[in-house]
C-alpha cells in the first residue's frame, strides 16, 4: 500500500504542474549561431482523408547552423509519441499513441482506422530517398499502448507494450491469444513496409502487466523486461524465482524469434513492490537491468542508502549473466526519499551509468547540491564500476522546480545525452543553448553531460509556452540529432516547410532535427599536403567543414611562430587579408569548436610560396650563320610556364632598327609599332605548358648593305615577380 500512496503522490504533484500553464508569450530565444534545425518536407505526404500517398519532396539538400527545421505532426485529438529507432538503411522509425481518428496513415498500412480510445501508430521516414514509406494503425477496441521498440536483421519491426483491449489482433501462432487480466503486454513483428503482421501475441496473468525495455540477442531472441502484479505470470519451471513475493515485481522472459515460444520467464523482486524500467545487453551476452524498489529485502549485494530509506523506494541495477539469469550483481542507490531509475547505459572499461530523478534532498552526490531541501524531482546520474564493484561517481542536476529525466543516450565513450521535460527556469546555464529560457508551463530540455569531468557541457530547453516534452532522442553521426516528444503549445518553434505548422489537436507530436556535436571533429584537409601557393595574390585555404562547427585559422612561419590567427569562421574558403614572402614555407592549423565550447585542433599542414615563373627560350633558332638579305628570317622561339597558375597574357616587345619590319600570324595581335619597337600581345599560356612562336621579318631592300643587325625581344606577363627574360638575336648576312 505504500508503494500505491507513493505513486498517487507522485500522480498527483505532476497533474498539477501538467495543467498549469504560464501565458506570457513565445520568445524562444533561439541562437542561430549554435545550431539549425532539419525536418522533412511537408510535401513528403499527400493526405486524402485521413492516409497519406508517398510521394517526392523538397527536402533541403543542404543544411545550414542558420537553418531551423521542426514540425508537429497528429490528429485532431490527442497524440503522443514515445518510441524511435533508425534500421541499417537510415530510415526513421517512429511509433507513439493516438486519440484522434483523422491520424495521418499511408494507403497500403496494415490498418487504417482507429479501432479503439488509443491505438498505436508506426511510421517509417525515408530521410534519404525524401519520402514517407508507410504509417499505420495497430490496435483493438480499448486502450493500447508501446513501450519499447527493436528491429530485427531484415529491418522488421518489433514493438512491445501494454493493452486492455479484449480483442487485441493476434496472430494465428500466437503464444497467448487472449487477455487474461484488465492489463496485459502485447508483443508483435510488423513488416518492414508496414503492411502486415509477421506474429502478434500477448502475455500476461490476471492482473497488471506492463513491458518496460526490449533487447534482441545475437541468437535473434526476444528479450522482455517489465513489471507485474499477476500472481499467476506465465513461469517456466526452471525460472530464478517462480512466485510472487510483493505488491508488483519484476519479470524476465525470453521468447523465440516467431513469438509463440516463451523458452524462459521469472518473477524478480522482494516482499515490498518493484517496477522495471530499462535494460541492455552487454558484449558478453549478460544483461544489465534497472529499476525502482520499495522492497527491503531484495538481493542487494551493493546498497548506498540511508538504513530507513527503503521503504520509499529507491533505484537499483542488477545483472543477469547469460543463459544462467540468477543475478550475480545488485547494487542499490537512493536517499529517504523517491528515487526513481529511468533507464541505463553502457559505459566504456566495464561501467554502467544509471539515470533517473529523484526526490531525496540526502541522495549520495559528488557535489553539494544546488538546492538543498528541494521536495520536487531532480536529476540523478551515477555511474557503477562492474569490475571493481564500486560507485565511480554521483551526482544531481537540479533547477528550481520539477525536473523529470524522460530518456537517455550513448554519443561517444565521452559524452551521454539526457533529455525530458522540466518547470524549472534555471534548469539551463550554458550560453550557447538553443533556447535560452522555460517558455513554458513545461519545456522541454537537452543536457550533454561530460563522464569524464562529470559536468554539463550544453543544455538547451525546447518549447512553446504551453507543455513540452521530449520522449526520445537518436543521434546519426557526424552531426544529426534528432528529437522525438509532444507539444500542447500553439507556438511550438516549427519551420517554414514544416509538415504540420499548426497543433491540430489538444496534444500533437513534434520532430526535429539539430545540427549538434557532441565534441569537434579536427578539420581534415581536403587537398594534399606541401600545396605551393602562388604570390602576390593572397593565399586562400580549403579543409573539410561538419555542420554545427565554427572553425579558427593559424598560420606559421618557418620557425613555427604564429603570425596570424583569424577570428572564428564557419564557411571556406579562408583568404589571408595580405601577401606572404616569396619562396617561403609556412605551416598552418585549424582549430574546431562546436557550441559546448570544446576545441579540436588539427595537424599542422605545411605549405610554400611561389611566385609566377615564365621562361622564354631561342631554341637555337637564333644566330644562324649566314642569311640572304633578300629572303625572309625567321626568328623561332618558345615560352614555358614554370609556375602553378595559368598566364592570361603574354606581352613580346621588340627593339629593332628601322628597316625592319615583321609579319606575324593570326596567334598574335599587334598592340603598337613605330620606327624602332613593335609590341604584340601572345596568346594565353596555360600552367605547366609551353608555347612555339615564329616571327618572320623582313629587312628593306634599300638596306641591304648593313652588316651587322640586332633585334633584341623583351618578354612581360601580369604580375610577374621576377624580371622579364630577354632574348637577343644577332642577325648577320
């Protein structure tokens, strides 16, 4: 009866902050420069009635961290979404619970109308291919819910949850077909196009029976954890604990990969009450399960709690080695008062976080708490250390009012993600969130919390002004998170080409996407080392850019002292604001900053200058012996391009007596003659390429008596950094 008392409190302090709502107006301070936004298309779908065609979108093809993409999507009642995983082929599946009897479903679903007061809905989003690839309806005449979603090889769809319809669909080799109490769990596999049900069975005994968490193991296995009050739970006879010992305990079982085998099950618990809230399976097969007791004599082997605090109930974490399932480790933390396990992670070297919220003002931290005699729930994170069977740290996250952790993720072996719903206005400190106040009578709220340093890294709330909560989170690398929940606010920040940009019912789903990393990426460069820059134009430098990143360019001199450091950046390329030396060599480095704050820096790239370098060359066509006066001289010659940079032009002057005069061909244009110099204008001359020219002149008849002649040619290009060659040809009869 405690554990009833306790939860009825509980049930009742969050209806009264569930329906009270501040009206003070949407200013969700949104930070351009931290973030963007990314959502499908609204032309992804094409309703008739209440199903949808799949059909081509305008998906952005580009995202920018100035961009925000965010949409509602649901019926005209009420709609919650609770669950969302990706497969192999990076489609979103996303499934949840609705009310409303015009919800959005594809025409070849598996079922199109709503059958009861709540049905389940599953939709899969093709993010690549820009279209919706089905959405449906699965349910019976009552009350349906999901709770925990895997995928198996082929990308079907597995989905666990509790019903109270009497006629829950179920298929023909069902392991049980009909519910045996107000509550059961219902397990199905629907096809990966969403069409049909590969099996469908339910499970249970003759009171409550609720599935928390689903794992499917490397022999394809169906794993379930839940809660039950049934007496009479189906048990195998060679289970760890075959009867009832509380109010409620926790259940295991393990069925076939077709559902209609249960091949293990047991009770867990002790002689007060238990409930179940999440699991994981380990690299070893072992599985780690938490959850809440109100039980003083469950198999603690590890209990960090005040003496008279188990009653109240506290969090706990236990494992169950593969194929043994008698636990060999069972670890217990809380204060005196509620503390509530949400979920659990696997951690890198042997350790698994625990997450929750907690009402204990003692509850063991590593830190003083921010407040400390808060009677409403705050956030907890403790990490255990399986090898050495010790806590490795504590600590509470709290605001100022109530602060409920919803779900849970692993980015890297450096950071975890904790999201869900807080009334706190100072829940959040970080300066680069996305939105930097509660707008709400609830918001919703992203934390990144660093295990190594045990702090927050970023946080940002999310929401209108009304109630906000995000469910679910699911991270794509290098830089896509994305964020599933539940709105009632009119004025949830949504996008220009949202889905739905409007609340179309009492509660709506929502779907966003953030440009977000976790920690920097070191920028690569994207062409090859000992690159030669040509001078005196100023020098532009290329790497590989991720979204979300702000970059900031050094550059080196050959000793390595810094010379220049730019501000942060967050386009390519980066042109230096001056001109290098000649023939110098210099090293360069860019460091990587994300909106935490945290930096990444990169090798140094090293590079050299040179400038633009043309040669001419006679070819020995020059200063033949002996010439005929009256004939034609050809004058031969060649120009190569020595640099790195194509020549647009090329100007040849020549100095010559008087009575010379040339002919050229159509190659060249004559820019001026006179008596003495003509000039002609060379066609381009492309780089690391070479030019054949010939000149023909003719020396006047009347002078045919000089001895001695000299042309001397004079060889110019834009921008040259060196002189110009000269050529001079000797002209002798």
């Amino acid at each position: 009866m405690l554990f009833r008392h306790k939860m009825v409190l509980f049930l009742v302090t969050a209806v009264i902050f569930g329906i009270h709502s501040f009206k003070h107006g949407f200013n969700s301070q949104l930070n351009p420069d931290h973030c963007s936004l990314v959502y499908p298309d609204a032309s992804i779908c094409h309703e008739t009635g209440n199903t949808i065609d799949p059909m081509e979108s305008d998906f952005p093809e580009s995202y920018s961290d100035e961009m925000m993409y965010s949409s509602y999507f649901g019926g005209n009642s009420m709609d919650e979404s609770w669950l969302m995983i990706t497969d192999h082929e990076g489609h979103l599946v996303i499934s949840g619970f609705t009310y409303s009897d015009n919800f959005p479903v594809s025409g070849n679903a598996y079922c199109t109308e709503i059958r009861g007061w709540c049905d389940i809905f599953v939709m899969k989003w093709d993010l690549t291919e820009k279209k919706l690839l089905f959405s449906t309806l699965v349910g019976g005449s009552m009350i349906d819910r999901p709770t925990a979603i895997k995928l198996d090889s082929f990308g079907n769809i597995i989905i666990a949850g509790y019903t109270y319809s009497v006629d829950f669909p179920v298929t023909a080799q069902a392991f049980q077909k009909k519910n045996q109490g107000k509550q059961d769990v219902f397990l199905f596999k629907i096809d990966s196009s969403g069409t049909s049900l590969i099996f469908s069975t339910l499970l249970g005994g003759s009171s409550d029976d609720t599935p928390t968490a689903l794992e499917i193991d490397n022999d394809g296995y169906i794993n379930l954890l839940g809660t039950t009050s049934s007496p009479n739970f189906p048990i195998v006879p060679n289970s760890f604990q075959r009867f009832l010992k509380g109010e409620s305990d926790l259940f295991f079982v393990r069925f076939d990969s077709t559902g209609s085998q249960l091949i293990y099950s047991t009770y867990l618990g002790g002689s007060g009450a238990e409930t179940a809230e999440g699991m994981v399976q380990s690299h070893d097969g072992s599985f780690f399960i938490s959850g809440t007791t109100y039980s003083p004599d469950l198999m603690s082997i590890h209990t960090l709690v005040p003496q008279d605090a188990a009653l109240m109930g506290n969090a706990f974490l236990v494992q169950l080695p593969k194929n043994r399932y008698q636990p060999m480790m069972c670890f217990i933390i809380g204060g005196t008062g509620l503390d509530k396990a949400v979920n659990l992670l696997l951690c890198p070297d042997n350790k698994v976080c625990l997450v929750g919220n907690t009402y204990s003002v003692d509850f063991p931290s590593d830190e003083e708490r921010i407040i400390t005699e808060k009677e409403l729930p705050a956030i907890f994170i403790c990490s255990w250390d399986i090898s050495h069977s010790k806590l490795e740290f504590s600590s509470v996250i709290s605001g100022n009012s109530m602060d409920l952790v919803r779900t849970t993720l692993n980015v890297d072996e450096d950071y975890l993600l904790l999201a869900g719903l807080t009334y706190s206005d100072n829940l959040i400190k970080t300066d680069s969130s996305l939105q930097l106040k509660n707008n709400g009578s609830g918001d919703g709220f992203v934390i990144q919390w660093n295990k190594k340093t045990q702090h927050i890294d970023f946080a940002t709330y999310w929401g209108g002004t009304d109630f906000d909560e995000i469910r679910c989170l699911h991270y794509i690398e290098p830089s896509r998170l994305w964020i599933l929940g539940n709105t009632r606010s009119i004025d949830f920040p949504v996008s220009a080409n949202a889905w739905r940009k409007n609340l179309q019912g009492k509660a709506n789903c929502f779907l966003s996407c953030v440009i977000f990393s976790s920690k920097p990426s070191p920028a690569l460069l994207s062409y090859p080392e000992n690159e030669e820059f040509d001078i005196p134009m100023p020098v532009s430098f290329y790497w590989e850019i991720i979204e979300g990143q702000h970059y900031k360019l050094s550059l080196y001199d050959a000793g390595l002292q810094k010379i220049f450091e730019s501000s942060w950046i967050k386009y390519i390329p980066f042109e230096l604001p001056f001109v290098l030396d000649f023939e110098q060599r210099y090293y360069w480095m860019v460091q990587s900053t994300n909106r935490a704050g945290l930096i990444a820096s990169s090798p140094l790239w090293a590079f050299r200058t040179e400038g633009k370098r043309i040669e001419f060359q006679s070819n020995n066509c020059f200063n033949k012996p002996s010439y005929r006066m009256d004939e034609p001289i050809y004058l031969r010659f060649c120009i190569q391009n020595l640099g790195n940079i194509d020549i647009s032009s090329v100007v040849l002057s020549i100095k010559h007596p008087e009575y010379i005069r040339f002919e050229f061909n159509s190659e060249f244009t004559e820019l001026s003659s006179n008596s003495n110099e003509s000039q002609f204008l060379l066609p381009p001359v492309p780089y690391s390429s070479f030019m054949s020219c010939q000149l023909k002149a003719l020396i006047l008849p009347d002078l045919w008596d000089k001895k001695d002649l000299t042309i001397t040619f004079f060889f110019s290009a834009e921008d040259f950094s060196e002189p110009s060659n000269t050529l001079t040809a000797e002209i002798k009869p």
